[in-house]
C-alpha cells in the first residue's frame, strides 16, 4: 500500500489538521497501483477532496467518527478504512455514497438557515392559568388535573415550570408505560431511582418524591393512556407521601373523572381532586400572544393566522405554518405575507385531519 502523505489542501480557518484533533487528516493515502476498477487517479482526487469536506463538516457539528458513518449509512469500520486510506475496496462507490452524504448535509444546511426559530416560551393567559395551578398542586401539596386541546400549549408550560421550579419532575405517558407497572418504571426514570425489585418500586419512588427537601410535584403528562389501576396508584403517592401531582392531557381526563362517573375507585380520586384547569379550544387572546411573538403586524396575516389557530392543533398549527410560509418566501426572495400563509396552511394539506 502507498504510504504517501496526503496532499490534499486544508482550507485556510476551515480546519486544522492537528494531530489533536478528533478529525486529523489522513497521513497516507489509498494505493491506486495497478489495474483495478473503481481505483484510478480521478477517484483518488475525490477522494482528497472528500476525506477534507468530511472532516470539516464533523469536526463542525461535534460528530464523531461512528456517527458520521451510520448518517452515511456506511458500516462504521468501512467508513474508518475510507476515511484513513487504508481502504482496499472500490473507491469509487464509497466516494458516491459520501458524496451523495455532503450534498445533503449542505441542503439541509441551506433549508435550516431559512427556518425561522419558534418563539421561547410565552406566557399566555392558558400558560398562566397552568402555572398557578402547578404551584397550588406543589404547596398543598394536592391532585390537580389539566386538560386541553391539543396545540394550545399545555405541555409547554407544564415544561417550562419543571424546569424553573425545584423538587418537580415530569413524565410522559404513552400506550407503552399505561400499566401500573410501566408507569412505576418510567417514574423511576425521570426520578433516577435504581430498584430492580418490581415489588419495591412503588416505595423506592414514594420516598424519592417525600425526600426533595421540600414539598415535590409530579407532573404527568399525556395522562389520558393510563389505565384506572395507575392513575390510582399516583393518588396513593398524593395520599401516603406528601406530593403533589398533575394529570395533564386531553379532554378524556376531565371525561373520566366527571361527576357523571360512578365507582368506588372514582369516587376516591375525585373527592381529592383540589383544582381543575379546562381548555376545550385555543383563547383568541393566546393566539394574538404567539402572533406578537413572531413579530407578525400585517392585519390581514394576522387574521390567517388566527383562523387557521382556532382550528384542531391550535397554536401548534401557526407555528408549523409559519415556519413552512417562511421557508418558501425566503426561496422567492418574498415577506410573509396572508397569501404566502395561505399557501403554505394549503401546501400542509392537513386541514379536516
């Protein structure tokens, strides 16, 4: 194998080829003697070209070796032998699938450079409403639950006060974790407890959330997909430990536990149910909030905007349409304007879903 040093050209300020870095250049290159396909001297020029644009663009974005080589979609010791020139393969058809990698990367690039960032968090009146609620739920401490429609903004700020607040921990539910069990296991997650006796692991969490130094919250989100036998099983941690939790999610929440609910497992959460939020659609006051935020002034995109933001998805909806009507303005060198956030809600084709 030829054990030349390299040749290829580093950019001036584009990359550093020291020794110390995670990404130095090749000091040998692939042996291109004799006849062999796919390993002439035009592909050792590529290749020269490629090992420096690959090696910029992972030392750029703090990717190591191993995660350049699964986002090329290249076994990760055929990447290593490519990218060091010990190679012995066809080098053309691992150039292609780098190059066809380098071209993506700087598409992505150029798309994400016209993707507006969404706004922080906003404190919308339904944003304030929650946080009230969570700070009574963690100073009484008692049951609280927050159902509202998706998009309007619930989780954010269930997010945001977890974490601003000390001794609050949320969780996410899902159809996986909706057992009593599956529940406890995620709870251990999210409150780094270790206890691999399943029969322990209901106290081993009560005492993570008795012992925070102070009164604790438990916000648990998507909190429709648990079974009865769970939500119960929280209301044991409300009763026996001291803390406070949140039953945050859709209109099925406030369905359940309704006073048209009968049962004796019911009856023993409702009564210690100390406040309810309820949102069944967006306020027109938190939208024109989020339309301030992105900075949005003209009269008639504001009234697009609006209509589009009482639909099913809310608030969610304007941001996801703002940032495509943003994306294909800046390609036609246009503002956002009504007719481009028309375009974009009608390119989503999401209405009526």
């Amino acid at each position: 194998m030829n054990d030349t040093a390299a040749t290829s050209p580093t950019q001036s300020g584009a990359y550093s080829n020291s020794p110390n870095s995670g990404w130095a250049l090749p000091t040998i290159q692939p042996d291109i003697s004799g006849i062999r396909p796919g390993r002439s001297e035009a592909d050792l020029k590529i290749w020269n070209i490629l090992v420096t644009q690959v090696a910029r663009i992972g030392e750029m974005n703090g990717w190591s070796k191993s995660d350049v080589a699964g986002r090329i979609d290249m076994p990760t010791a055929t990447f290593s032998q490519w990218f060091s020139g010990k190679y012995d393969g066809r080098l053309d058809t691992q150039n292609e699938k780098v190059e066809r990698w380098i071209a993506a990367v700087e598409e992505m690039a150029g798309v994400s450079a016209t993707v507006p960032a969404s706004p922080g968090f906003i404190r919308t009146r339904t944003a304030g409403e929650i946080t009230d609620t969570l700070v009574f739920a963690q100073m009484m401490p008692d049951f609280v639950t927050i159902t509202a429609a998706a998009g309007t903004g619930k989780t954010v700020a269930c997010r945001q006060f977890s974490i601003t607040r000390p001794n609050v921990f949320m969780v996410t539910m899902s159809p996986h974790t909706k057992t009593v069990h599956g529940m406890l296991v995620e709870l251990a997650t999210a409150l780094d407890v270790t206890q691999h006796n399943p029969a322990k692991l209901v106290r081993a969490v009560g005492r993570r959330l008795l012992n925070t130094g102070g009164g604790s919250l438990l916000i648990v989100d998507e909190a429709q997909n648990l079974v009865d036998s769970a939500v119960d099983q929280l209301r044991h941690f409300v009763d026996i430990y001291s803390c406070g939790v949140a039953l945050v999610g859709n209109e099925e929440i406030y369905s359940r536990f309704s006073r048209h609910t009968d049962g004796p497992s019911y009856a023993q959460i409702k009564r210690r149910i100390g406040k309810r939020v309820r949102l069944a659609k967006p306020r027109a006051e938190d939208i024109n909030a989020l339309l301030d935020a992105w900075a949005i002034t003209d009269p008639d995109t504001r009234k697009v905007l609006t209509g589009i933001g009482m639909k099913d998805g809310a608030l969610g909806q304007i941001d996801k349409t703002l940032k495509l009507a943003s994306m294909t303005a800046a390609a036609n060198g246009k503002p956002v304007d009504a007719a481009a956030v028309r375009a974009a809600w009608s390119n989503r084709d999401v209405e009526g879903m």
